[in-house]
C-alpha cells in the first residue's frame, strides 16, 4: 500500500496493521506523520483542552537489585549513596504537594529486597489515614513482581492487599521495550519479561485499577520491536480499556553502563506521532517535557499528545542520567496557551479538576525540581527497624539498630 493510502486510512479513522504502520513510520516525511497525528488528538479531543496533573513524582528508594544496564539511579544494597524515605519524610512531601494544588504522588523506588510489602501497606495506610483524599499512583509492574516474589504471594493477591491499605492506579514505568531480546539486551529480563509486565497490568485492571502505559525507546530496539510494543498494549487495551495514557520518552545515557547517544527530536517527535496512529484505543497521550524538554514538548502538542503530564515538582531518575528540565505550572499553562490550547488541570483518571491553581491564588513559583533528599542528608529512618530485613547487609545494619535503641539513655 502507498503512503498515501495509508495516510488515507489512518484520517478515515481505520485502524492500521503492524505492516502499513512501519512504512508509515520509516517512510512518511515527518510533518505528514504530525497531520495524521494531530488529526486524531483533534478527533478525539475536539474541545481544544490541553490538560495536565499537578503531582510528585517521589521516589522512595534508590537500593535495586535489578541493575537495569540503562539506569543512572539506582545503588546497589550496601552502597553509602543508597537510601530510603522515612514515613515523616514522605508526609513532608505531601503537604508541600497540597500546598501548590497537587492531589497525588507518583511513586515508584528501587527494588529494595529490605523493605518488605508490610512496609509499603503500612506507609499507604498511613497516608490513607493522613490525607484521605490524597491519590497514591505508585509501583510499576516490576515492583510488583518483585514485592510478589519478596513476599512469595500472587501478583493478584499482593495488588488486593496494597488496594486495601491505599493503592490507587498503578503508573506503567519499567515497560521499556516489551520485546524480550530487548529485554536482555538491557538486563531488565529478569525484573519482568515483556508478558510479566503485561500480566500485571491486566491483574490491575481486572482488579479495578486504571494504570498508564509507558515506552523508553532510544536504546538497542529495531523499528519493528518499536512498533511491536506498541501493538501490544493496544492488544491489551482492547481486552481490559485499562489504560488512562501512553507516555513515551527516550532513554537518556549518561552515567549508565549501556551509555550511547540519546535519540533527537525528531525521532521523538515520530515516535509519539506513530504511537497516536497506531494506540487509537488510548484516549490520552502525554508530552514528556521531562526528557525532552519545554520546547519539544510544546511541539508534541502538535505531534498527537493533549497533555502536557505533571508539574513533577520533584524528579530523580531522569535527572541521575544528566537531563533536569523545570517546568512549574505557570510555564506549563504558558506552554499550553501559546500552542493555541486550554489549560486544565485533571486528576489521574482525566476528570478535569479545573483552570490554573495559580490564577485562583498565590502559588510559589518553582525554577528548579527538587530531589528525594538533599545533598548530605543521609541516614536511615528509625521505622526502617520494625520490618525484617532479605539482605546480608540489611539484616546486619538492623541488628545495629536494635542494638543502639536498647541502649539506655
Ligand atoms: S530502572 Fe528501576 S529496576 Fe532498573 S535498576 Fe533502575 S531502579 Fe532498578
């Protein structure tokens, strides 16, 4: 089939095969792929709204025993630069959260094997108590499966207990590329293959949850395990309609042991265009300002995305790879408006929640994203001492720690 009539198909509203996307995607010049594109962001939301979540994006441990190879995050157990959130910590971040207008935190960690899932129901439950109308949008698929195998139950029976202590939807991170030679080539395999992610996700949403969807690309995939991810999660989302958005970014190489050039604009700019052709059972696409910057992600408002994701207020896992953009929600709805577009803001499931918080009263402007602890600020939470420690180092550390709290004053 030509170009053309592909392009013809695709504005028609027809879905396309796995065949006439790839030869969309390597052959139609990139502002055709943006008409396309846009023309399905304007079917699909004809209202002219760009919406976007004013959040935090926490992340509550940076100890992993993945070793993903494309990660700048993590730490190993033991490592002096390892840390965990304390409780009071993570309340601290949801009241800076509430008082900029943000209504949930996205949170997400390393695959710390010293925090059992007791400690995660707790902390929920504890949040749950304190903020009762706060969201929690936290722990992708292979935390889950790790939180499965850690506490040797069903990923189903770990989602119900972590539902009954506060869990809200569930954020589609550690997805990659859902092809398994990608998989190893990235030494992700092990924290979930390509069908564990998925079968997670359609645990959560039969279990009622509503999760995102996400894709790095950028690394060692082909155009076609590209496409084939995405025709996976339509595959998916046509079984469960699960999914709330499909956010792709490009991996970002410094100070990863893969390393490698990060992909360019236009390549990302084709890639969410091909993923709004292709995903035509998602209804949301967000911009990722946070790796491609403000000006990228204005154009991807063009390029098929009606969202601009959150205001994050705090990131640290981009930023460990060497990209630290900053966009509060003054420059967000800037962005927005000088595209020609709406402003408002929505919670995780899209309801729209209303117009900029800042125009309703006096928000703090933000310049620069802030990190999960400051520079010198260590040491581990006294609650950490309650819950049992898998790891060698972490038991001995938690032996310490009961040792020092028996000592008389
Ligand atoms: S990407 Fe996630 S799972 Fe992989 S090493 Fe980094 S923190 Fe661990």
């Amino acid at each position: 089939m030509t170009i053309e009539r592909t392009a013809a198909k695709s504005l028609a509203g027809e879905r396309l095969g796995a065949a006439e996307a790839l030869e969309l995607y390597r052959r139609a010049p990139t502002p055709l792929l943006g008409q396309l594109a846009d023309a399905i962001r304007a079917r699909k939301h004809p209202e002219r709204v760009v919406t976007y979540i004013i959040d935090r994006n926490v992340n509550y441990t940076n100890v992993c025993v993945a070793k993903c190879n494309f990660c700048a995050f993590y730490r190993p157990v033991g490592s002096s630069e390892g840390y965990v959130l304390g409780f009071d910590e993570l309340f601290r971040k949801i009241d800076e959260t509430m008082a900029v207008g943000g209504v949930q935190l996205l949170l997400q960690g390393g695959h710390n094997p010293d925090l059992p899932l007791t400690w995660y129901e707790d902390l929920f439950r504890a949040i749950r108590e304190r903020y009762p109308s706060f969201k929690l949008h936290a722990l992708s698929p292979p935390e889950l499966i790790h939180l499965s195998r850690l506490s040797q139950l069903p990923v189903a029976e770990v989602l119900d207990r972590l539902i009954a202590a506060g869990l809200d939807s569930v954020p589609g991170g550690g997805a990659e590329i859902l092809v398994d030679r990608v998989r190893k080539l990235l030494h992700c395999y092990g924290k979930a293959t390509a069908d564990e992610w998925l079968d997670v996700m359609r645990t959560a949403h039969r279990a009622g949850l509503r999760t995102t969807a996400t894709m790095m690309y950028g690394t060692v995939e082909t155009d076609e395990e590209r496409l084939e991810h995405l025709l996976r999660l339509r595959a998916l989302q046509d079984e469960t309609a699960g999914f709330t958005a499909f956010i792709a970014w490009s991996y970002q190489p410094a100070h990863t042991e893969l390393s490698g050039s990060e992909a360019t604009g236009v390549d990302y700019l084709r890639t969410l265009a091909l993923a709004r052709i292709v995903l035509d059972n998602f209804d949301n696409l967000q911009a990722s300002w946070v790796t491609q910057g403000g000006k990228v992600g204005q154009l991807s408002l063009a390029y098929g995305a009606n969202d601009m994701g959150s205001v994050m207020i705090e990131e640290n896992v981009v930023r460990a790879a060497g990209a630290s953009y900053c966009m509060d929600e003054v420059e967000i709805v800037r962005n927005i408006e000088d595209a020609g577009f709406t402003a408002k803001r929505r919670n995780m499931h899209y309801d729209i929640l209303g117009d900029p918080i800042f125009r309703e009263r006096e928000v703090p402007r933000r310049l620069e994203l802030s990190t999960s602890r400051d520079a010198g600020d260590g040491g581990e939470p006294s609650e950490l001492r309650l819950y049992p420690a898998r790891s060698h180092v972490g038991k001995i550390a938690r032996l310490q720690d009961d040792a020092v709290a028996d000592w008389p004053e």
